[in-house]
C-alpha cells in the first residue's frame, strides 16, 4: 500500500510504502515525524492519527518546525 505525503508548509513530498492495516501514526514515526506535531487531512478533512492508511494522498500540516 503506498500513499502520498505532502508536507506542509514547505511542499515535501514523502512516500509511504506500508502493510495493511497500517495506521498514520506509524507512518509518521517511520519519518521522524513527532506525531503530537501534525494534522493529517484528506480532501478538506482531518483524519485521525490512529486511522488505518486507506487515502492515496494526504496532506500534513506541521504544527513544529523537523528537526
């Protein structure tokens, strides 16, 4: 399963190759990415964090700057 992350504000793109069943939680922490840092959305709506990964693409609104 693969799905797209954008990063924003600065337009990173990321590529998320996981299992099913897979949730955005993990997909974030396999980036480094602090999960308490983040808002995940989907064509205008926010997504839960421990939702399993089902979108194609996903756009991720960083609260903190990566270290």
């Amino acid at each position: 399963m693969l799905c797209r992350f954008t990063l924003i504000p600065d337009g990173t793109v990321l590529i998320y190759q996981g299992r099913s069943g897979d949730t955005y939680e993990d997909a974030l922490l396999s980036f480094e990415i602090n999960p308490d840092t983040a808002l995940i959305f989907s064509d205008g709506r926010s997504l839960p964090q421990d939702k399993k990964i089902e979108e194609e693409e996903v756009s991720i609104f960083l609260t903190a700057s990566r270290g």
